[in-house]
C-alpha cells in the first residue's frame, strides 16, 4: 500500500553565514592556535556550501532576512550586507591547542532550548499546507541524530501544536543523514496497518552545536559542511485527491561490508565528533548502481525509467559518485547541489528540502530518492 503526502514544511533558523564567514569563524576559534589555517580555508571552499544557517548566529544582524515558507523562501545570504560579519557568543577562542570548546553538556542543554521551536515550525509548515486539524493527527515519529532530551521535542510538540495526548509517539535517534528514511518506514508502517492512521514525520537536526576545535582534516570537512534545520510531512494512507500529492510506494536499505568504520558520528567530550572517510565516495560509486538496479528491477522499472533524483548531498564527492555511478545527467542532481549550496548539510531533513524543492517544481515522477548513512548504509525511496 502506498502512503501518501498530505502536507510538507522546510525550514532552518533566521541566522545564518555565508561559507567565507564560516571559515573565517573557524580560523579565528582555533585554526590560528593549531596552524591550520590556510587548511581550513581550503576546505571550507571546496565544500560546495556557499551559505549555512544557524541556531548560534544572531539572525538580527543579517539586514532583510525573510522567514519565508517552502523551500524556495526560508531567507538566502542575497539580502546580507557584505559589511556585516555573522555574530555568535557560542564558541570562544580557543586559549591553547588543548582547548575544545564547549562541553557537550554545555551543548546539549542549547540542543534542548532549541529543538522544540525548530522543529514546531516545519510541523505547522506541514499541518497548514495539509489543511488537516493537529487533533486529527494520530501518530507523531520524531528524527534526530544531534541531540538527546528527555522529555525530548516529541513531547514539545504535543504542546504547541496542539496535538492529542494519546497520539502514539516513535523517536528515530542516531540514524545520521538517512534517518528520515527510517521516520518514513514507520510512518508507512502505520498508514498500511490502520486506514484511519495520519502520521506526522518531523526531523530536526542542530549540527552546529558539534563544530569541533581540531585538527583532523577529516573533522574539519564535516565542519564545513554541516548545518541546522528542520522538516516535517503529514501522511495517511488515503488515495490522491490532487495531482501534486506525491505517494512514497517502496523503501529499500542495504549495508555495505566491511565498511563500518568509514563513517561514525559518537558522542565526545565535547560535543559529537563525526569520521567521513575520502573512500566514502568510491565506495558509493562501486556499489550503488548493481543494488539499485536489482532493486528497481524488481518493482519492474529500471534507471531509465526514472523521472527525478533526490539525492541527499553529503558532499559534493558524494553527488559526484552517484553521478557517475548511475551515468546521470549533470542536470539530474541540480536541486540536490542547489540545496547543498544553500543551506549545507542539515542532515536528517535535507532529504526533505529536496523532495519538496522537487514537488514546487512539479518534477517528473516516479522519483528516487537516495541518502546514506554510518553502515555504509544505502536507503532508497521510490515516489510517484
């Protein structure tokens, strides 16, 4: 049975910095201390990320900021005077090479603050542009690898959505960058089970509380990278009503052996530190297209036959391989590089953004949507 997609919300906080002012940030918190900083530059350039928002960054400083809603409004570093440097307090100097920044209780206890209101906005996002009423929602599955609360912002949202008490609640935690893959298969779980089922999937990741004072390069990449935001859907199991409603028909997973250690994300001392082994991309190239062609072959459709790719944009390596492996036109990934550019690597949500960037452009469908995760784990999810 298929589920279908009855209201979709995007959004990211009102701060934000363009990628210069990132790893200008970066240099001055720790890249000076440890010599790094010519490195650090570098990398943060060939990350394809030209602008990232934050919960750490003072919106009220960036001149005409617009909150927007969808994709295509949550605000853009177009409006930001080029004379104005991004403000935080967060992060301080570091003092000595020693230094690490906050501890991650200290971040944790920022994670807590935040996560509710993030994640509120694209739930009511996804509720309006539904037009279903909170207290018809009967089942809520939260995604989040970037922080942990309990009560978390599950039960946050019972409060300033208005949802039911009784709503049955499922919490996705430290999937990493597929995990909204897995909020899906429950959601669809409980729309094929229960006819009467509406589910809402919200997904909130708040990366920048884990930018890491270091001097691994592989650390650095992932501070290049990643940023905030938050995304949510209203499914149920009805049949379409209106040609824009997208229906998620298949999901599969496959983890790829002996590669377990080529990307981690566990909690330190300060704050979670992520490993992205380089051999990520040629491991996504080698395997990807022999798994997804059985796999579409077995719902009778093959590449070719695909109309649209949401392709979760860990890097830009990481858009290249798929690129290469599946033989894609250089076209075919552009809503996943404008995503990346845009608002970096959110996490969880990304996928989302994209989804939605796809649907407001009234892409061809089927749609595959592809991301991965620490396994190597490849998820893919077939929309018509």
């Amino acid at each position: 049975m298929t589920m279908t997609i009855r209201g979709w919300g995007a959004v990211v906080p009102e701060g934000f910095a363009t990628q210069e002012d990132s790893a200008l940030h970066a240099v001055e918190m720790w890249g000076n201390v440890i010599g790094r900083g010519p490195a650090i530059m570098a990398l943060y350039r060939r990350s394809g990320v030209k602008t990232r928002h934050s919960i750490l960054v003072d919106g009220s400083s960036h001149g005409d900021f617009s909150n927007g809603h969808g994709t295509s409004g949550h605000g853009s570093s177009e409006h930001r005077p080029s004379e104005h440097r991004a403000k935080q307090s967060f992060y301080s100097p570091a003092v000595d090479e020693a230094d690490s920044g906050p501890t991650t209780q200290v971040r944790m206890q920022r994670y807590e603050i935040e996560a509710t209101a993030l994640a509120t906005r694209a739930a009511q996002q996804a509720i309006e542009s539904s037009g279903v009423a909170p207290e018809s929602i009967t089942h809520l599955v939260s995604v989040s690898c970037s922080g942990f609360a309990s009560p978390g912002f599950d039960l946050g949202l019972l409060d300033t959505l208005g949802l039911k008490r009784n709503i049955v609640r499922t919490h996705v935690g430290f999937m990493g960058c597929h995990a909204a893959f897995n909020g899906w298969r429950v959601a669809h779980a409980f729309t094929g089970s229960d006819p009467k089922a509406r589910v809402l999937v919200c997904c909130v990741e708040l990366c920048s509380l884990h930018q890491q004072y270091t001097t691994s390069a592989e650390q650095i990449v992932a501070n290049s990278l990643f940023a905030d935001g938050a995304a949510a859907l209203i499914a149920d199991s009805s049949a379409v009503t209106k040609s824009p409603d997208w229906q998620l028909v298949e999901q599969q997973s496959f983890v790829v052996p002996e590669t377990a250690d080529l990307m981690t994300w566990r909690i330190g001392d300060h704050g979670f530190q992520m490993t992205l082994s380089p051999k990520i991309p040629e491991v996504i190239e080698t395997n990807l297209k022999p798994w997804l062609q059985q796999w579409l072959a077995s719902l009778g459709l093959s590449i070719a036959d695909v109309g649209s790719w949401a392709i979760h944009p860990g890097g830009p390596r990481i858009l290249n391989a798929c690129e290469a492996a599946l033989q894609l036109p250089p076209h075919a990934l552009t809503a996943s590089r404008e995503i990346l550019e845009r608002y970096g690597n959110m996490s969880s949500p990304t996928i989302m953004f994209i989804l939605n960037r796809l649907r407001e452009t009234d892409s061809p469908r089927p749609c595959v949507s592809l991301a991965f995760g620490p396994g190597i784990t490849l998820e893919a999810a077939l929309w018509r």
